[in-house]
C-alpha cells in the first residue's frame, strides 16, 4: 500500500516528462536501427549483389535439354546446339552430366564421344540462365548471301506470286510480317490453302514461307529456341529470322512480331541442326524448365563466393534450404502487416474485430486472390452469421456453439471448395485458404454485436475489419515490400521501434477528432 | 459533411487547450501510469469488488450467493428461497450484458423486471451461460452472483425511457473530478449507450445538479421520449454518492477509476460496481475535457487526506 502511494505522488507533468525520456530512448534506437539497416541494405547490395527492385527475382531460369537415344555399339559422336554469344540471356551456370562420355565445347555446340556405348543413353545439358535486358533486337551475324530462286514450275510460282501479291493486302509493317499473318488467318486464303500441303508441321509451315519469301528475295533462316514457361516439358520453339537492312531480324511466326520477344532463349540459329546423333537411332531431346523463385540469393551467395565475402553470407538466412527460406519470406511481411494495424487502430482509430483479425484476413487474401478472397469471405461469413441465428434460438453454451460454428464453417468450405472444382468456378475453390478458427469467430463475434447492439454496429465493425483487411492486403501482396521485407530484413528493426514508438503516442486519433468536435464548438 | 482537412489542422491544439483527454492519452498517461495491473482482479471481479466495499463499510447490495461450478447450479433454488427478489449477474460481465433482474419469485415461476414469466429451465440456462464465459470479458470461464435487488428511488423516474439509470462519477486520485448520469431512449433501446443514442447528462461535481445534457454529442433541454425537462436533474444525497466513490479509492489502491453508483429507495446511495478504464463518453457529457481536471488535481488539491476530507474539499 505505501509503495503504491508513493508511486501517486509523482505528478501528472512529471510522468509526462518520464514518458518523453522513453520516446527518447525509443526514437534513438530508431535512428541507428535506421543507420544499421542502411549500412547493412548497402552492403547486401553491393557486394552480395541483392537487387532493390523484385522484378530480377523471377528472371533466372533453370534450362535442362536431355537427349534420349538408342547407341547401336559404333562410336557415338553427339553434337548438340547451345545457347552461344547471347546477348539477351547471361548463362550464370552451365552443367554438363554425360557419364562415359568426353564432351568438348565450342562456341555454339557441344560435342559428346564415346565407344563402346550399347543401350539407352542420356546425357543431360543444364544451364542456368538470368534476363541481362538490354540486347534484345541487336542479333549481329553474318550477312548471307543472296537466297537461291526457288527452283519451282510455273503454276507453282504463278500461285506463289499471287499468295505474295495477296498478301501485300495485309496489315503489318513489311512484307514478311504481313506473309506471317496472312499464314496464321483463320480460315486460309483459298489460294494459300490450296498451296499448302493437306496436313503440316510447323517448321514444314516456315519452310513454306522461306519458299515464298526467298522468291522475294529475302533471305531468311529457321531459328531454334525456347519460350521460358515454367515446368513443361517442350520441344523448341522455332522463330523465322529474315535478313533485312544488313541484320538479322526475329520474327514470331505465330504472329508475326519483329523482335525477340520478352522470355525467349534462342539455342540455335541458321539452319544448323539442333542435334545430330551419329551411333546412335531413335534419338530426341526434350527441355525442362523451371524459375528459380530465390533465384537472386543463388546469383548472390555466386557473388559472395567470388568476391571472398561468403563468409557473412554463409551465416545469413539466406543460405538456408528452400523451404525455410520460403517460410521465413512470408513471415518477414507480418511485421509490416502489423505496423499497419497499430497505425489504423491507434493513430486513425479504426474499430476493429479483434486486434489482429484484419491482419489474418489479409493473409488469407494473399493466399486466394483478392476478389476470390472477397467474394469467398463475405459468402462464408454471411451464410455462417445466417447459420449462427438459427443456432442462436437454441441457446447453447459458449464452447459448444463456437466449436459448431467451426464446423459449420468448415462445411461450407468444404462444400465451396468441392463445388468450386466441379463447375470450374476459381473464386470457390479459394476458400480452403481461410483460416476457420478466425473466421468463426469472426461470424461468432459479429452476431453477438447484432445481438446485443444492433446490425447497424455489427455491420460497421465488420465492415470495418474488412477494409482494414483489405487495406493490409494491398500493403503486403505488393511484390515490393515483400521483396524488401525479406531482402532488407533489417527493416523488421526500423518497424520495431516505430510501433514501441507509437506505443507511446497520447495525441488524438482521428476519429476522436470528430467524435470531441463539438466539446470544442461550445466554448 | 465533417471537414477531416481543417479537422486535423486546427483541432488537435483546441482540444489540447480544452484539456480534452483522447483515448491514447488515457491508456498510457493515466491508466498505465496510475492503475497497476496487479489491482485489475479487485474492479474485475464483482465478488472481490463487494467483498472490500463490505470491509471499507461501502454501501453495495447484499450478496446472496455466488455459483462458481456447474454442479452448483442447482442450488440457485436453495440460495434464493427466502428471497421473493434478487439480481443474477456475471462477476466479470461489463456494460450491464448478463444481468438478469428477478422482481419476484414464487411458486417456481420467475417474473422478471421486463414482466416476462420464466421457469427455473431458464434460470439454469442462463447462469449455465454465465459460468460458460458467454458474457465475461474474453470469454472465460466466469462466476454467477446473485445479490439483493436495489429498490430504484424514482428520482429518476422522469428521465429514463426504460432501466433505471445510475450516476458515473470518476475518481482520480482519490478525488472525484467529473460524474454523469446516462438516461436509455427508445432510440438507444433501452440502454445507457451514448454512441446509441442514450442521453448524457452531465452532473455538477459540487452539487449533483445538471450542468449539461447531451444526445448525440448535440445539447438538448428534453428527454425525447419522456419530454422531462433535464435541466431540473438534481442528484439527492450527492455527498454520500461522492463518499463511495472516495472511499472506492482506499478499497482498490487504483489512481484513475469510475464508480457507478445506484439510488436505493430505502438504503441510499449504494456501489454497483467499479471500472478501472472507464470510458470518455463523460466528456461529451459534461461539455469539459478530463485532462483539465487531472492536472487541477496533481497541481493543487492536497495529499493523504480521509474520504470524507477529500468529499469535503471537492464540495468546497
């Protein structure tokens, strides 16, 4: 009792006074947490060669080529096409695995020899390969000579001429752009499709146009290469590239777009074949690809080994497996989240479900997609709260009623999820995302407001809650902060310290702003 | 439409001036520096709470007996039956939830304030409710009180639409510095909610006498469903009002409470029970802000002195 008694002697502005030396103390922190974490951002830049933007995150590939053959006993001699001189792509790493087999590497092709090989063989090409930008439409070769004439009878070169002089009807900015739409209209000009063989492949498709446009006097060549889609397994894409203006020039022949577009490897140019098996029969080769998602912190710990600083980066999170770092990517974005929440309840004054309900609700938009998520909570919840009136007329105890609702709530994710698959609806299937407990007790909480004080408060806090929710969304699922969150994870300090920070804050909110207005007026 | 623009330049300073107390400022000027948590359980629990007022010689409804288990639940019947009258509330409910008034009792069948006839199934059910957390703060397991049913001097009986309203007094170190009384409408549905739109009026600490009355933080002269005149509002007893809430201050060792306060018929002004945050809706009602009066009280009002000298001074 005297102790607390003497702890009231001490006057309201001395307390003031007390507190400020606090905010001192924490704003201090805060500015060398500040100073660490821009030293520490620096350094990670520049040396271990972090990039500020997220965008390179995503632009590093993993490139397998796997050839497949039958080896008959002969020396084998394999020669396969690489990706050489290329300036839109910087191969980081490149990997060789052909056990038994010598390899010998020129500019362009890989040679494999061996004797004595009976059997199914594989050998396997790896590369690793990131978007260096610039470099996209300047594809330096050697200029070819002039294309040989056709060697074609004359209705076959009447029919040409007619395809090319239709063909200069076509929208696009030259003549092979305009040949290249003209091959992909649907339907077919008749006079093309009668020149056309019944069935064709899609290279038989550009030696067709070669045929056309050669009788133009365009040279041009079939290049080999591959679109960087994750995950299949594909054979290469072709490109038609024409000589024109003393350069090669790329086009899709799809849709006839000069350039080489965002996202594509080119592995082999001119008609050089990709892969020539010699010893060997039933030979293909396929490609896998794969994006690397912390692709940067491989290009980096590369970095760090060359430039003899591995040390620290031995020992940062960043060295850890996949799968933590994974883990401890999507936590790192929790403190910015909840930066966000103390701002919007104590500074702007925002009534909220539970303090950090929003916060979760925002996780969960994160995992469906922001409408699937939107849609997928306010239909749970509003047939849960429908639910949990009729459940109200029964009155159950508190437990077994939240842990009904629970259930409840675990059935009509269930239901969405699988309705969700069986008529194809996207948005339905999101709702496994959701966290149950939270959202029960989020249907829990909002029918006793109803109850007790009304829908019209019951719809505000909810509501409330749902536009922090989304607000902390739109914060979080920004590749940005999660790109800094996570790289930068110093910041989780500099955040820190501004929420002890706020923790200290006695202005007004702002909505007490307007709430104490009128005490003002008054006066 | 509210102007958020000029709101946020001009008002911060003219709401300093006036000393008003914002929410932020209150949790971690006043409370955080003046109640300690260890104190909490006293206001928390209404049976620890009647427990001391009993002690300090606090006039409070007698208890009759609290159920703290399940199996005790069906002795409600034994404890009430020489009571034709009595209160079921939850000792760690707030804002009046939970709280079930028996105005008689006979024959098995309860009536209840509202007129409504219920059987002992519902009792049950309802302190079965109460033991499960249904109304406790945070929902844990809590303890069914059943105490005395305060006879409501009809003072008030002009100025409140339904329910009985009790007198709010704030108590900061020891001295009362700003009290209110908060009268139901049909709009607030029968209950003291301001932001529902209950009336607010605030009480002259000196006199116990209107000194303002609010709805819906606008002034007004009537009640609007009883058409009585606020301004007439004159607390009697208002020494011994102020008394409980002194003394409420020696009972609990808290620095900044409120103490709601009923008017019995018979036994005069008696504690319902104590709130160690007590809300700042009384600002709005009293037309003044709190913090002007914590730091009169810091600056110039006297140390260790009794409840009854503390009464005094503040009276003048």
């Amino acid at each position: 009792m005297n102790k607390i008694k003497q702890f009231k002697k001490v006057k309201f502005n001395a307390l003031i006074k007390k507190f400020r030396s606090v905010r001192f103390v924490l704003s201090i922190l805060l500015v060398l947490s500040l100073i660490y974490t821009g030293i520490s951002a620096y350094y990670k830049v520049k040396y271990w060669g972090f990039s500020i933007s997220p965008k390179q995150n995503t632009n590093v590939w993993a490139i397998e080529a796997h050839v497949n053959f039958i080896a008959d006993g002969s020396p084998i001699e394999v020669n396969l096409a690489i990706p050489s001189k290329n300036k839109g792509f910087k191969i980081l790493e490149e990997n060789i695995i052909a056990n038994g087999y010598k390899t010998q590497k020129s500019a362009d092709k890989i040679t494999f020899t061996a004797r004595n090989m009976i059997g199914e063989q594989d050998l396997y090409y790896k590369i690793m390969v990131f978007d260096n930008t610039n470099g996209k439409d300047k594809l330096k070769d050697e200029a070819p000579k002039a294309p040989k004439k056709p060697n074609l009878d004359e209705t076959t070169l009447a029919q040409a001429q007619q395809i090319l002089s239709l063909s200069e009807q076509i929208d696009g900015n030259d003549a092979i752009e305009k040949l290249i739409v003209m091959f992909n209209q649907e339907p077919l000009d008749p006079a093309l499709k009668s020149y056309l063989p019944v069935q064709y492949t899609p290279k038989q498709k550009l030696e067709i146009m070669q045929q056309l446009l050669s009788i133009k006097g365009i040279s041009t060549r079939i290049s080999r290469g591959l679109k960087l889609e994750e995950g299949q397994k594909i054979t290469p894409d072709l490109m038609l590239e024409a000589y024109i203006d003393k350069a090669w020039h790329i086009y899709d022949p799809d849709t006839g777009i000069r350039g080489l577009p965002d996202n594509f490897l080119l592995f082999q140019r001119g008609g050089k074949s990709l892969l020539d098996v010699i010893g060997g029969e039933d030979s293909s080769i396929k490609f896998s690809l794969q994006k690397s998602i912390t692709s940067t912190m491989n290009l980096a710990s590369r970095r760090a080994k060359l430039l003899r600083k591995a040390g620290l980066y031995n020992f940062s999170i960043y060295n850890l497996p996949l799968s933590s770092q994974n883990s401890l990517k999507w936590l790192s974005v929790f403190p910015i989240a909840i930066l966000f929440v103390v701002l919007l309840r104590n500074v702007i004054g925002v009534r909220t479900m539970g303090t950090f309900t929003p916060m979760l609700i925002a996780m969960s938009f994160v995992q469906t997609g922001f409408w699937a998520g939107l849609v997928c909570f306010s239909f749970i919840v509003s047939l849960g709260l429908l639910i949990r009136f009729v459940m109200s007329k029964l009155n159950l105890l508190l437990v077994p009623r939240i842990s009904a609702v629970v259930i409840f709530v675990i059935l009509i994710i269930t239901a969405l999820t699988f309705l969700g698959y069986n008529l194809n609806i996207k948005i339905a299937q999101a709702s496994v995302y959701f966290p149950i407990i939270i959202t029960a007790w989020v249907i829990e909480r909002a029918s006793i407001i109803w109850e007790e004080d009304g829908a019209k408060n019951a719809w505000s806090e909810l509501s409330n809650s749902l536009l922090v929710g989304i607000i902390v969304y739109f914060v979080i699922s920004n590749d940005y902060v999660q790109h800094w969150m996570f790289v930068f994870n110093e910041i989780n300090l500099v955040i820190l310290f501004i929420v002890m920070l706020l923790g200290t804050y006695t202005g007004y909110r702002l909505t007490e702003l307007k709430r104490f207005a009128p005490l003002v007026k008054r006066k | 439409m509210f102007n958020w623009f000029k709101a946020i330049k001009e008002l911060p300073a003219l709401l300093r001036a006036n000393g008003i107390l914002g929410m932020n400022a209150r949790n971690y000027a006043v409370i955080a520096r003046h109640n300690s948590r260890r104190l909490y359980p006293l206001v928390d629990d209404k049976v620890k709470t009647k427990d001391l007022a009993v002690k300090f010689g606090v006039n409070t409804p007698d208890l009759i007996g609290v159920i703290e288990h399940q199996y005790q639940v069906a002795d409600v019947l034994k404890m009430v039956k020489n009571h034709s009258e009595f209160v079921v509330k939850p000792a760690h409910g707030s804002g009046g939830k939970g709280v079930m008034v028996i105005k008689n009792y006979a024959d098995n069948q309860f009536t209840l304030a509202s007129g409504r006839i219920i059987g002992y199934n519902e009792l049950y059910q309802h302190i079965s409710n109460i033991l499960s957390g249904l109304y406790s703060l945070g929902g844990q397991y809590d303890s069914a009180l059943i105490e005395e049913m305060v006879h409501f001097s009809d003072v008030f009986k002009d100025y409140s639409y339904h329910g009985v309203p009790d007198v709010r007094v704030i108590v900061y170190q020891g001295y009362p510095i700003m009290a209110m009384t908060r009268l139901a409408t049909q709009e607030s549905g029968g209950r003291a909610n301001l932001h529902q739109g209950a009336v607010g009026v605030g009480l002259d600490i000196k006199t116990g006498k209107t000194k303002l009355a609010v709805q819906h933080n606008l002034p007004i002269e009537i009640h609007p469903d009883t058409k009585a005149e606020l301004r007439k509002i004159e607390v009697p007893l208002w020494r011994e009002h102020l008394l409980i809430a002194a003394k409420a201050y020696e009972m609990t060792g808290l620095g900044y409470f409120g103490a709601d306060i009923v008017l019995d018929a018979r036994k005069g002004p008696m504690m319902l029970e104590l709130n160690a945050r007590p809300g700042l809706a009384i600002q709005i009602a009293n037309g003044e802000g709190l913090k002007q009066a914590i730091k009169k009280v810091d600056k110039y009002y006297p140390k260790n002195l009794s409840p009854e000298e503390r009464v005094a001074y503040v009276l003048g």
